[in-house]
C-alpha cells in the first residue's frame, strides 16, 4: 500500500520530485494497490471474511487521499491521521482479534495522534528543505547570548523529534507484537 500511495502521490504533483515517468508511477500504484488488496483477500480468506469492508475502505481511502479526490477535501492533517495513523492500527488489530474492543480504538487513536504529530513536524522540515532558498537570523538569548539561524539550524530539533517519534512506533509495534507472543 506504501508503494501505491507514494507512487500516486507523485503522480499529483511531484512532491518527492522523483524522476520516473507517469507510466511508471501509474505502473507502480496499480501493481502496489492490487498487490495490498490481494494480500488483504488472502487473510480475509484465511481469517474472516469480515475483514472485506477494511480492506475496501483501505483501498478508497488511499485514492482518495493520495490522488486529493473530493477537491482534496481529503488531503488534510486530521484525514493523513486517519487514514494512515488510526486506521492500519485499528485494522491490524481487527484483524488478530476480530473483535472492536477499548484496546484497539485506543491504539488506534494514540496512532492517530502520533500521526497529528509527525504531520506537524514534518510539514516544516519539507518546506525547510525544498522550498527555503535562504534562512538568515539571530537569536537573541535572555542571557545576552546570540545564536546564528540558518535552515539546518531551524530544522535539526524537527527532524530530531521525527528520528524519536519512527524509532518509538517500531519499538511500540514490537511491544504489542511481544504481548500476543507465547
């Protein structure tokens, strides 16, 4: 799924200013979407079959947000929280349960508001790195100290708080994997 969303939304607008072609990242969005959707009825097969409507909604919402559909009425902060914060958690949940309980639409809104937050770093940091031409400033301290401002300055606690923020969901991931364990 990860490869048909990066690749459609490089199709509306270059934001990762790759140089594939359109066919290419055509190729790539269709072979990523059918790819996910086949593993996703293979486990509705295997698990239940109620898993059918995520694996629809998946589908549609990684259109719809990556393509901007609706006007991009969909392309916003809370709807990236959503659709890949809240809603591969509250999934994958489903999926090993099988069953809507506090536990999952809890881990399902800690990962939505972990999203919120990457979303709110990281939109900053991009802007820093691909649309700053220039950054010049002084800051000027309460105890008289001066620090130069430049991009990389202004961007290193940003990118530093994301470098946190993947490693703590990995271990997080790993930590409720070792739960179901044996």
């Amino acid at each position: 799924m990860g490869v048909a969303a990066h690749a459609l939304d490089e199709l509306n607008g270059r934001p990762l200013r790759t140089r594939l072609s359109r066919g290419t990242l055509i190729g790539l969005a269709a072979a990523g979407l059918a790819g996910a959707v086949a593993i996703g009825a293979a486990g509705a097969v295997a698990i239940s079959l109620w898993l059918i409507p995520l694996i629809a909604v998946g589908a549609v919402l990684v259109l719809a947000y990556n393509l901007e559909l609706l006007g991009g009425r969909l392309h916003t902060d809370l709807w990236f929280a959503l659709a890949w914060g809240a809603f591969p958690a509250f999934t994958g949940y489903f999926a090993c349960s099988l069953r809507v309980r506090p536990a999952g639409v809890l881990v399902a809104a800690a990962c939505c508001l972990l999203s919120v937050a990457q979303r709110r770093l990281s939109a900053p940091v991009r802007e820093l790195r691909r649309g700053t031409v220039s950054l010049e400033g002084v800051q000027r301290l309460e105890s008289g100290e001066l620090r130069e401002l430049d991009a990389a300055a202004v961007a290193a606690p940003l990118d530093g708080a994301l470098r946190v923020i993947w490693l703590a969901l990995v271990l997080l991931a790993a930590g409720l994997v070792a739960v179901r364990l044996p």
